[in-house]
C-alpha cells in the first residue's frame, strides 16, 4: 500500500500544477468536469474553489459577454459547475436561447455536446426557473431525436446515460465512468486523472473493508446482536449510507460512527412493524419520550435490550461528539429520536385502526418517519463545523424540521412509495401515500396518481437546490451530504433501470468477500 501512496502524491502534484497554471478559464472547468466525474476532487477542494470564484467573477462582471463569445457547451459547463460550487448564477443567462423550438433546433440540434451539457445545467434549476426547465425538457426531446439517428454513434451510450441517469441525481462514485464527452486539450490530463482515479478507488475500498470489519465487530459486540429476533441483521447494509454519503477518504471514523444510529433506526422499525403489539409500542415510545427506562417492566427483553441499547449509543455518541468539538448535542440528539418515535407510534394507531390516513397527514407523518432527519442530525455533528456552531442553528434543528431535511426526507418518502407501487412491491403495512391520495381521488387511475408523485418528487428536488443555492442556512459540507443522502435513494431502493446501482451492488459484494462475510 507505501507504493500506492507515493504513486498517487506524484500524480497529484502533476495535476496540481497543471490546476494552479492554467490560464484559460474554461480549460480549468474542463478539468474540474472530469475530475468531478472521476470522484477525486476531495483532491483538489482548493484549487477547485479558487478556480470557481474566478470565473464566477468574469461571468458576474459581464454575463452577456460571457454568453457570446462562448459555445453553448462551456456556458452551460460552466453554470452547472458553479451552481454545484455553490455559486447563484442566474438562469437568465440563457435568456438569448429563449426562442421557438424549431429556431432553437436548427442551431443546436446537432450540437450534441451543447444539447447534453445544458440538460445537466437543466438539473439545477430551483422553483420559478420556468424557462430553463423548458429548455431542459427540449434539450432532452432533441438527445432522444439525435439517439434515434444515430444508434452506432461513439457518443451514443453516453448521451443516453445522460438521459436516464443525470450527474446532479447520482453519485460520482458509482456512475459508469466508462464513456464521457470530455474537452481537455492535453490527453495527457485525461489520462493522468484516469489513473490517479484508479489508486483512490484501491485506497478506498482498502479502507471500506477495514471499517466494514470495525462495523462488524462493533454490532457482534452488542447484547441486541445476540437477540434471536436481529441476530440476521446484515451491518453492511446500513454502513452502505454513510459509505457513499460521507465521499472524502478521510471521514473513515465518521462513516463507522453514523452507522450506529442508522443501525437502530433499522432495529426499531422492525419492533413497530413486526414485533410488537400496540400496548408494548405504547409503553416503548412513552419510554423513549421520557428518556428513561423506568415503567418498561411488562415490556419483552428484546425491548428493553433495544431501550438500553438505544440510550447508550446515543450517549456515547454524544460524548464522542463533546470530546471533539466542545460541545454536547445529546438534548438535540434525543428530540431527533423522540420525533421519530412519535411518527412510528401514529402510523401503528393507523394500521391499529384499520383506515387510511387522509394523503396529507400520511405525508406529513411519513417525512418524519422515513428517519432521514435522525441520520442527517448526527451527520451534522460528525463534521467539522460543529466547533463554530451557533445557538440559532442548534434551535434550527431543534425546533423545525430544516428545508434542506425535509426535503430529502420527503424525496426518500415519496420515492420509496412511488417505488413500491410500480414494483406492485409494496412492503408497507400502513399504506402508502399513493393508496391515501386515490383513497381520497376516486376518479384518478393509477397511473396517473404514479405521474403526479414524480412531479412532487421533480418540484422537491427544485426545493433542495433552492436551499443549498439560496437559502444556504448551512455549511457546504452538510448540504454536500444531504445532497448525496437524496442521491442515495433510487440505489437504496432498487430503481430497475439504475446502472450505478450494480456498480455499488458490485462494490458491497466487494466488502463482503474481503471481510468474510458481515453477520
């Protein structure tokens, strides 16, 4: 592994100088595009911010000059890039392409580069952006047209992993690096990245499978663990989030740490949905309000096991937490779960109950009970940032429930649900949102309610971008990983038509053989 480490710091000072000399601005993007691509720009997170700020400069100065003496290629580069940097650009600098569709395809219409990089810029659009959605869903009608002409083209597999699969919606990681239009004018670059990605992909899974092992050891450890009823649990499936969540090679202690309580949230929700009555729920969760284990007497041990071990890791987490930052996020910790605990208790009332929920309240309810906002609230305290915290932030996370979390929690929710009911594989005991709004829409067809939950899913992903754009309450770290948490969802739960998803599938299996196996 020493000659794998001294390889990959001699690329990367390669790499680095070319960044730091590049005097053309559009080459650095070209760069950054690729590197971006090749998930290694934890790298380069220096030079790639300084090169955003200067062509975030040049383009504010001027963005009407900006757009005529570029193609529409590195215009569109280089919006979606600074979008993504964390950079408000205006949709109005595509203004000038707002024209009738025919004029729009007689100029661009073969311009597949133009096409392709302006569906992506498309992805980052925020709610009102009306016409560069427009332009995105024209973009995409005009890749289809051109695929169609040309199925034997080398660039065709790549415009339709575009298509069904755009890089704002997916992770780096896991997505087919394998065809890319790229426009770096030195293939010695292309090829220079392309092996510096190979050494951090040997790093990576090396220290994938080392805390795959610690996740392992950790659970067996547990007295839960030795619970008939979890002694099946698969750890590895719950490490899978933080794994691809946190993204930098270095938060190997955090990606161990969060799949701790990702792990109970897994463990408690199998107590709702299987093991329990509603009389033991109903002592278990008033348990879980008070923060204490007092009064769980009648309570089966599996519960009580299930309390203890909740109460302990939360602490634990906590203390870790103060001895590294300063400061205890335990009373934060507990309202996370003290709200998840709620929102399960209602959905038992309503499966006790026999009657669908009306479609808001299920939705309302079902955000909540996703335990999104659990796992980003203890991701949040195992970043950096943690030491600079304020007041007004911690009451952000306390009282309300964050856009930015919501957001992706309702993302996991709708998704999941709209999931389910294509599969025809709908694992909910208490319904789902779709069963609950055509409960309450006799008139509508199935399909139809299928079209409307994908277009609150499209409008949420215009809301998350608002808030990582606009709204900005939080650091970029946090928003990158709320982020990749939403990208996470279609590979979590099995989109068919999802490439990245066997290459992660491929990745696990991976960490399963080098581990032995993860029960």
């Amino acid at each position: 592994m020493d000659v794998t480490y001294v390889k990959q710091a001699l690329i990367f000072k390669q790499v680095y100088k070319k960044l730091v000399k590049i005097e053309y601005p559009m080459e650095s993007f070209y760069l950054i595009d690729i590197i971006q691509r090749l998930n290694i720009e934890h790298y380069f997170v220096e030079e790639i911010k300084v090169a955003l700020e200067k062509l975030y400069s040049i383009l504010n100065t001027n963005p009407n000059d900006f757009m005529s003496i570029h193609e529409l290629y590195e215009v569109a580069l280089a919006f979606r890039l600074l979008r993504q940097g964390g950079h408000y650009v205006n949709a109005d600098l595509f203004d000038s392409l707002k024209c009738n569709k025919r004029m729009f395809e007689e100029k661009h219409g073969e311009d597949v580069k133009g096409l392709v990089a302006l569906y992506e810029a498309s992805q980052l659009s925020i709610e009102g952006e009306d016409s560069l959605n427009d332009l995105g869903y024209v973009c995409r009608e005009l890749l289809h047209g051109w695929l169609s002409r040309h199925q034997e083209h080398n660039q065709a597999i790549y415009v339709a992993n575009t298509l069904q699969n755009p890089l704002h919606y997916g992770l780096s990681r896991f997505m087919d690096k394998s065809a890319f239009i790229h426009d770096s004018k030195d293939e010695k670059d292309l090829l220079c990245l392309e092996e510096l990605a190979k050494i951090n992909s040997s790093i990576v899974r090396f220290m994938n499978q080392n805390e795959t092992t610690e996740v392992s050891k950790w659970w067996n450890e547990l007295e839960l663990a030795k619970e008939v009823k979890f002694s099946g649990y698969q750890p590895l499936k719950w490490y899978t989030w933080p794994m691809a969540c946190f993204t930098d090679p270095n938060f190997s202690e955090q990606r161990i740490e969060l799949t701790k309580p990702i792990s109970l949230i897994y463990v408690i929700d199998d107590i709702f949905d299987v093991h329990g009555t509603l009389d033991q729920l109903t002592i278990f969760t008033d348990a879980i309000n008070r923060w204490e284990i007092t009064g769980t007497e009648q309570l089966p041990n599996f519960m009580k096991i299930s309390l203890n071990a909740l109460y302990e890791i939360t602490s634990n987490f906590a203390d870790m937490v103060y001895k590294k930052h300063g400061f205890n996020p335990i009373d934060t910790l507990k309202k996370s779960w003290i709200r998840l605990l709620n929102a399960f208790m209602e959905e038992a009332h309503w499966l006790n109950s026999g009657h669908l929920p009306r479609a808001e309240d299920y939705l309302n309810n079902g955000i909540v009970s996703t335990g999104v906002h659990v796992v980003l609230v203890h991701a949040f305290f195992l970043l950096d940032h943690v030491h600079g915290i304020t007041k007004e932030t911690i009451d952000i996370l306390d009282e309300k429930f964050p856009n930015v979390i919501y957001s992706v929690a309702k993302i996991l929710r709708l998704s999941d649900d709209l999931e389910g009911a294509k599969s025809g594989d709908q694992n909910g005991l208490d319904g789902s949102y779709l069963d609950c709004y055509m409960s309450e829409h006799q008139d509508i067809s199935g399909e139809d309610v299928q079209r409307h939950v994908a277009h609150m899913i499209s409008n949420e992903w215009k809301r998350l971008n608002q808030e990582i754009l606009v709204a900005n309450q939080f650091s970029s770290s946090f928003s990158n990983f709320c982020l990749n948490a939403a990208r996470m969802v279609p590979l979590m739960y099995h989109y068919k038509s999802n490439p990245s998803l066997s290459n992660l599938q491929e990745h696990v299996k991976s960490l399963i053989n080098a581990s032995g196996g993860c029960n």
